[in-house]
C-alpha cells in the first residue's frame, strides 16, 4: 500500500539534514579545492526533499542511481559538465514509484 511508504517525521528531519549537510559540504569542498562550483546547493536541497520524502534507507540508492546515470550521460555526450538536478529527480521519482507500488 502507499502508506508503507511513508517515513516518521523524525526519520525525514534527520534525512533532510544529512542529505542537504552531505551535499553542501561536497559541493563547499570542491570549491575550495579548486575555485570553482561542481555541485551547486539546487542538487543538496532536491537531495533534502527526497530524503524527506523517502527516509535515509533509500538515499544512498538515490545517490547512487542518479551517479550512474550521470556518468553515462557524461560518457555517451562526452560533456564534462552536467546538471545533477534532473538525475536526482529522475532516480528519486524511480524510487518512489517503486515503493508505492510494492
């Protein structure tokens, strides 16, 4: 049923903050790595609302999913420079699909 998809509010606050914190100091590190933007704060707050949406169980597959079809985007069109947004979106809209349904 799609109720068993739900998570606890407690569960989505610590999905949201660990999502959102994850992202940002990925994208902060980077740049003060190398002085330029690689992952903007848009990816850490699409990654806090899926959390909240989905709890912390699934954000690791989401990360991954949306990784995945990063790379074979970057490889198959050979830009160095993509928007990890619609990935996110992508594999998070995957993944609830597949939890509502089961």
């Amino acid at each position: 049923s799609p109720w068993s998809a739900l998570v606890t509010p407690a569960i989505a606050l610590l999905a949201v903050a660990l999502g959102y914190g994850n992202f940002a100091g990925v994208g902060w590190l980077f740049f003060r790595w190398t002085g330029q933007d690689g992952l903007g704060l848009g990816a850490a707050k699409l990654l806090a609302a899926a959390g909240a949406w989905l709890g912390l169980r699934d954000l690791p597959v989401l990360v991954a999913i949306a990784a995945l079809s990063a790379l074979a985007f970057a490889v198959m069109t050979r830009q160095r420079r993509i928007a990890f947004g619609p990935r996110l979106a992508g594999a998070f809209w995957m993944i609830w699909l597949v939890r509502i349904s089961a």
